[in-house]
C-alpha cells in the first residue's frame, strides 16, 4: 500500500516538475562599486551588494534557493497527503569554508509546519522525496555539504 502511495505522490508531480522552463536565461548587470542587479527572463530582479549594503550576497541567494525548492516540494507533498496547512516556514542556516573558495559546508534547514492532519510520517517522506529526488538546487550542490533538515509540527487549534 506504501509503494502505491508513493507513486500517486509521484504521478501527481506531472504538473509542475514536467512544466520547466528547460533553458533559464537572464543577465546581470553592474550598477555601481561591487553592486550588480540580476534579472530573471521572467523580469524578477535580486540585487547583490558584495558589502551587503544594498542587496544580498550571492552565496545567500543560494541559500534561499535551497530553501524556497525544498518549500516547495514539501508543501505540495504534504498537501497531496491531505494535510491542511495554515502555516509553513523554513529557518535556514549555512554554514561556509572560511578559506577560498568559501561554499558551504552544510546547511540547516528547520521546517515550522502548522495544520491538521500533519504528522512525522508525512513530513519525513515529503522531506525524503524533495532532498533525495526532486529539489533541483539541492542536487545541484556539491556532494560534501552535509544537509540537514529538521521540523517542529504544530496543530491548528479549533
């Protein structure tokens, strides 16, 4: 019954993980001392700021990207259970190399998910099916970066 489960989850991604745009463009150009503007070919724009004045750091985009791809994936996973989500959260830490060049050796990721119908159960596989198989930034990471990933469940009161 399990197996059947999982499949169904699987099948239900047709949608949104079939639907990618296979090439992404975009361009990023240099506004003033080490501030540059990057924009997406959907006309989103994220500003990065070597000095983190003005903008982000490359590096912390890419920890949003880790977080925003398995966000995704949870949620959509953990609603096709029939979970009733009336909050959902991703804290995120990482931490870098000190010493060029500075990526990250891990990441924490703690996932703060209130609702109905929500248990450990659910959460650790939509968590698994995310990380092992279909968040695309985390499985374009480097294979060193210890991920970590853990969650707090609250239950909606009536």
């Amino acid at each position: 019954m399990e197996e059947n489960s999982n499949e169904n989850l699987e099948e239900s991604l047709e949608g949104y993980k079939k639907e990618i745009l296979e090439v992404n463009k975009g361009s990023l150009e240099w506004e003033k001392d080490l501030i540059f503007n990057a924009r997406t070919q959907m006309g989103y724009e994220v500003e990065f700021d070597a000095n983190l004045q003005w903008g982000c750091s490359p590096t912390e985009t890419l920890l949003m990207s880790v977080a925003g791809c398995m966000a995704i994936d949870v949620f959509f996973f953990l609603k096709k259970m029939r979970a009733d989500i009336s909050s959902f959260k991703i804290d995120f830490e990482g931490t870098r190399k000190p010493d060029p060049p500075q990526y990250y050796k891990s990441i924490d990721l703690n996932i703060k998910v209130t609702g109905k119908s929500l248990t450990p159960k659910k959460l650790d596989r939509a968590i698994s099916l995310s990380h092992d198989k279909y968040c695309s930034v985390y499985n374009a990471l480097r294979n060193d970066i210890e991920v970590k990933v853990n969650y707090d469940i609250q239950e909606d009161k009536d």
